[in-house]
C-alpha cells in the first residue's frame, strides 16, 4: 500500500458520518490484536516456522526439497561472501524479524554492518533487515506478492527477491524513494545487490548447488 493510498483510506473514513464507529473498531481490533501477538511470542519455539499476520498465526509446513535447496543455495552465497568481506550477518529460515504490526520468518535475510553490529548472540527477535528473499510456494506465494512485499516495502526493506522454484526465476526488487521498483527478472545472466555491497551472483547459482558451490570457490579464491 502506498503513501497516497494510505492518504486516500484516512480521507474516507474522516469523510464518513460514521468516522467515531470505524475508529473505535479499529482500535479495539488493534488492541485484541496485540493481545494475541503477546501469547504468539510467549508460545513459538525454535521447533517451528511461525509469523504473525494480522492476527493470525501461521504455522508453515515443511518444504519441498527444491525449495530447501535454493534457500540453503543463496544462503550459503550470501554467508560465504558476507563472511569474507567482513559485510554484517546472514540468518536463515527461523529469524523473527518484527514489523510494526507483523512478525515474519524470512526464508534468507541479510543485515549490514550497523545492524548485525547491534544483534546479541541470545537474540530472538530481530529488526527488520537490509535485504530478504523469499522461496515461493503454493502456499505462501500470495503473502510473499501481497502483504509481505507491502510490509518489507514500507518498513524499508532496500531489496527482496522473489524465487520462483518452478519457474527457475528470480525477480529482484530495490527500493527507491519508499517503493520497490523490478531491477531484474530472469532465470539467468547477472543479478547485481544494491545492499550488500560488489556482489553481483550468476543466477543459475541460485537454482544449482554445483554452480552455487563453484561461485562460494570463487569468492574463497579472490581472498587469497
């Protein structure tokens, strides 16, 4: 949701006879809303992939072996090039980041130098980070599109790719100016980060663990 819709929402319900009615709804919604985030934090273990989504809690199923192979794929790169350039820090799978109304568990994150600075090693709650890509699925294709992409946009996610496994294809998203705009779409060529800073990846790595494995040598090797 953009800026000026949010503008368009407020105008509405401002214009509305029933302004007084709508908002005390809202706000009592809210609040039984943040009851139920409190007993999700009090409740969620290191056992399971949960979020909490407008009230829900969505507990995830297990994954498919091509999705877990392209989410250890990328995680492995990123870990790998992070770790030899000294960049911030790479979480996987089970990182709960906080939002302002949700929580979600990314299926690979990246944070820069400031804020990997700051994370404590008992940590389980995390800021949101400078970078995520998330593994479609069925289940979950329409939150990675819909809310989640709006949510990672307004909160000031700098980049999000979106990994279709079927497909072979990645699209990455950069924010500019508060809204992601497509930079890359493709299942192959160049995929160049604007947050993590000189990678620039072949996008068949992300899709095969030996290229995957030869681009890690790569880095390994430019360091010595």
């Amino acid at each position: 949701m953009t800026q000026k819709l949010d503008k368009d929402l407020v105008t509405q319900i401002l214009e509305s006879p029933n302004a007084p009615i709508i908002l005390e709804k809202i706000k009592h919604t809210l609040e039984e809303e943040q009851k139920k985030r409190e007993q999700f934090y009090k409740e969620i273990t290191e056992q399971e992939k949960a979020e909490f989504i407008n009230g829900e809690v969505i507990i995830h199923s297990p994954v498919k072996k091509s999705h877990n192979e392209i989410s250890g794929n990328v995680y492995k790169i990123l870990e790998a090039y992070t770790i030899e350039h000294q960049l911030g820090f790479v979480g996987i799978e089970k990182v709960l980041i906080k939002c302002t109304r949700n929580d979600y568990e990314p299926d690979v994150c990246f944070f820069g130098r400031e804020k990997a600075s700051k994370l404590k090693q008992e940590q389980m709650f995390f800021p949101v980070p400078d970078m995520i890509a998330e593994v479609l699925s069925k289940s979950t294709e329409h939150r990675d599109r819909g809310i989640k992409f709006e949510d990672y946009q307004n909160h000031g996610v700098k980049e999000y790719w979106i990994i279709d496994p079927v497909k072979k294809l990645v699209e990455q998203y950069q924010n500019k100016n508060g809204k992601y705009e497509l930079i890359v779409k493709s299942n192959s060529g160049k995929l160049q980060s604007n947050s993590i800073d000189k990678l620039i990846l072949p996008i068949e790595a992300i899709f095969d663990r030996e290229k995957a494995h030869q681009f890690i040598k790569e880095i390994m090797q430019k360091q010595n």
